[in-house]
C-alpha cells in the first residue's frame, strides 16, 4: 500500500473532493506560436467492493490509477503539439506537454505522468522528459496492452531521438520505415539504485500508401543496466563483494549491441559491476520481434499482428515459439453509429522454453526464461511497482486473491510471481446516439512462475464496461468494472468522472 497522508480520510467508499491547478501560458503566447495549446481538466471518483480497485480500472493507466480502492481523482493537462507541414514548409517545430494528477483517499499521492518537451525536424523528432506512449504492433486503443511497453506503468523519464512516423526512404513510398534510440532513467527502486533505460527500436512498412495490403515488420530492443545494489552483496559465482554495477562507456556500448561477456573477461574493462554476468550479457534485455498484416480500404482498416517474445536467447532457437501476443483490430471507417471498432488479442506465456534453465540443457533447449524478472535487477520489468509490459504478467503487489508461495526473503512487491499465462481478450468500441461505449472482457489461466509455481491453474474474468457523453461543454464518464476468480479478489467496481477541454 502506498503512503497515506491524511488518516482522517474515509476508507472503502470515502469520496473527498479537492481542486488541482495548473499554470496556462499566456494567451499572447499561443498566438505568437501559431499553434493550438489544449488544455484539460478532469475529476474522478472511484470506488469498489474490495480492498483494491479492479483490474480494468486500474490496468494501462499510465501509473495514474492506484490499486486502493477508495480514490478520489483530479487531473489537469496542457499540450501544445507540432504546426501542420505544408509540403516544405513548417519541417520545423516544436511542442510540450504537462499532465498532473492528484489521488486523494486510500492512496495519497501528486504525480506528473507527462512533463516533456519536443523539437521536430523533418521526419526527426527529439523529445525529452516523461510522454505517455506504447511500442509494438498492436491496436492503439484496445489492446490489453503491448507485451513490452504497454502504459500500464508510469512513464520513465528519458531522451530519445526518432523517427515517429512510417517515413517512406523510397520515392514510390514502397517502403517505409519508423523507429527510435533513447536512454532513460529508472531512478531508485527497492532492490537497485540510479539504474538506466536502454530502449531501441526499428519497423519497416512494405507497401505504397494506397495499397490496401501493407505488410509491418520489426522489433525493439528493452534493456536495464547500470546502477548499483540497494545493498551490497557478495557475488556467488566469483565470491567478491558487489556495490555497483558497470556504468562505463565500454559497459554501454555492450549493452546498446547486447554482446556476451566471455566468462575470463578482464573485469577492469567493464568495471566491478561485470564479476556477475560473466558469460552473459551486461544488464537485463528483453523485447519482441513483431509481425503485422493490414488491410486498409474506404470502409474498414484491419490489422493482423503477432508480438514473439525474447529475454535471453530462446527465441533464436524458436524454442519459446509459442510465446506471444497475437491480435486482430476491426475499424469501421467513417461510421457514426454501432460497432466501431472491434480487437480480439490471445496472450500465451506458458511455455518460455520449457522447465530446464540454459545449465541443465544444450543452448538449444534452454528455457525457464522468466519473462520480466531478472537475478540481477530483482524488481524486473517493473516501473514505480507497476508492470511496463502487459498487465497479465502480474508483481506480487498485483495479486489480490491468493498468496503465492514465497519465502519471506523473496517477498518484494516488485518481484514478478505470475509469467506463465494465457489469456483471451475481447474490447470493443460502439456508440449509440449521444454515448459512447467502451467494453472489455477478458478470460485468463494463470501458473505463476516455474519458479513460484501456483498450486493449480488460476482462473480469472475480469470486464470493463464505460459509457461517456457530452453534457453542454462537459463530458461525464461512468464505469462498471468486475472480477470474478482465483487470482484477484472478488470486486465489483464504479467509477464517475467529469471532464473539461478548452
């Protein structure tokens, strides 16, 4: 449970109200800029019938939603985005971005979920700073969530140079190309202190823009490095005492190309950080390499996609094949009224190169990869205690149904319990005269880990059901979550919100 600040507040279903501010620039300023600065205000109340807030309610939310129930919501946001390109014109510009949230009840809490500033030039972009985004092929507004960057957790700050958009390196437009390079900061958590981001990524479009049938293709690379132990600790392999981890420039050029350490390595080239990773690579890396289909035409948009997931070499021998995301996304284009938009996605961890670790086997048939937990960065693939991936693969904190078998020393709320799942979603966008509709069911088994092993298979249901509609110059939300099985508890949820946009 995160800190409370003010024990007077009520528990379950208290509700408080307060206001959130946030500074505008001047008016004068816009019009100098030539461009639209937006502006939001929102306040929310969310409740619930168990401790914690289901798990629609609070999953991809950007870091934003706490798992207590009883939270009162005030958020405020301003955005300048880029001038429109008139051919040559305009290649220059540039933007920023403040979002700011205030939790109030259960949870007491200030957050900035976007603080950033943007420079393009071209088909270049330069940004700096937190920006709420996804990566992966994947549909952008129902997907449970990419399996490697979801926004399920609160943005890491970082740099990063890119290219955002498919920008065609052909004249014809027959092949287009989009990707980025940026370091991050992970910042202090429970078991690593003042850790890195190393994050790339590359896609390549074939097809000419008004082709119906495109085919995508590419992947990102994700890797924690740097740092050192929130306690130091003697290495079990060469029995020395570790304080940090390697930080070096030879260090992060290893990482940026992911080359293995030799076991016999010179430990004075990486620093004393190395002593543990002899053999392996330098840091945490894990990513999918990601294939998609679309099909595109005057009346619909159809994406067929396919997330394979790699961590630690499983991949290459196709021996965690299995493994993956796989999506399809149905938009009615130009429709007013009904189904709009339609995603089915299937999730499948299960079987991560099987139960034999890379010491018990050839490389070949290496497995138990433990998707998002790592020896050395013990709280894994995790940001502020929440998942950056999917939300399927669940921390300790996370499980609000059952207690894992866990020895008291392992018993972090970061450390990753729950990797083996399969899970089907169905989300689906309708609107029916002044509302619209967001709906989202999703069906899951769940294993735990080969280490952590569950008992017997978890089932669980979770579903999201949210109706909006505008109300003069206002826009109210109402949502009604549940969850129903043996991983999370119990829960039936509601949440109300009201939204301004200037």
């Amino acid at each position: 449970m995160r800190t409370t600040l003010f024990s007077h507040l009520s528990k379950g279903f208290g509700v408080t109200l307060s206001l959130l501010s946030v500074t505008a620039l001047p008016a004068a300023a816009q019009e100098k800029d030539n461009a639209a600065v937006r502006y939001e205000l929102e306040a929310a109340g969310m409740i619930s019938t168990g401790k914690t807030l289901p798990f629609w309610m609070r999953t991809n939310q950007y870091g934003e939603v706490p798992l207590e129930s009883g939270i009162v919501s005030f958020r405020g946001q301003l955005r300048k985005d880029y001038e429109k390109r008139d051919g040559k014109k305009n290649r220059f510009s540039y933007g920023y971005g403040l979002r700011g949230v205030a939790n109030v009840g259960r949870t007491n809490e200030l957050l900035l979920p976007e603080i950033y500033g943007k420079i393009r030039f071209g088909a270049f972009e330069l940004y700096g700073g937190r920006r709420r985004e996804t990566m992966g092929l994947a549909d952008s507004t129902l997907s449970s969530g990419s399996y490697i960057w979801s926004g399920n957790a609160l943005p890491v700050p970082k740099i990063q140079i890119s290219i955002p958009y498919y920008t065609p390196i052909l004249k014809s437009g027959l092949i287009a190309v989009k990707g980025n390079f940026a370091h991050g900061w992970f910042g202090n958590d429970i078991h690593t202190k003042n850790y890195w981001l190393h994050q790339k990524s590359l896609y390549v479009r074939l097809g000419k823009p008004e082709w119906h049938f495109k085919m995508h293709a590419g992947m990102n690379h994700q890797a924690q490095w740097g740092g050192k132990p929130a306690e130091p600790y003697v290495s079990k392999h060469t029995g020395q005492l570790i304080t940090k981890y390697a930080t070096n420039m030879s260090a992060f050029l290893n990482t940026v190309f992911g080359i293995p350490v030799p076991p016999d390595e010179d430990p004075d080239r990486f620093g004393e950080g190395s002593l543990t990773e002899g053999g392996n690579r330098l840091g945490n890396h894990l990513g999918t390499v990601d294939v998609a289909l679309e099909y595109d035409s005057p009346k619909a948009n159809i994406l067929l996609y396919r997330q394979s997931i790699y961590e630690d070499g499983s991949l290459y021998y196709l021996s965690n094949i299995k493994d993956g995301l796989n999506g399809i996304s149905i938009t009615r284009k130009g429709a007013s009224q009904g189904i709009l938009k339609l995603v089915v996605e299937y999730l499948y961890t299960m079987h991560q190169g099987g139960d034999q670790g890379s010491g018990y086997t050839i490389p070949e048939l290496r497995g138990r990869d433990n998707y998002f937990y790592n020896t050395i960065y013990k709280d894994g693939w995790t940001y502020k205690r929440q998942t950056l991936g999917t939300p399927f693969i669940m921390p300790l904190e996370g499980i609000t149904g059952m207690e894992p078998n866990i020895s008291d020393t392992n018993r972090s709320p970061n450390r990753i319990v729950n990797n083996r799942v399969k899970a089907l979603m169905v989300a689906m966008q309708s609107r029916a005269g002044i509302f619209d509709l967001t709906t989202r069911l999703s069906f899951s088994e769940n294993l735990g880990a080969y280490v952590v092993r569950f008992p017997a298979s978890r089932r669980q249901t979770s579903i999201q059901q949210t109706v909006s509609f505008p109300i003069r110059s206002l826009v109210l939300q109402t949502g009604l979550f549940y969850d129903q099985g043996e991983l999370l508890e119990k829960n039936l949820g509601l949440s109300l919100a009201v939204k301004k946009v200037f």
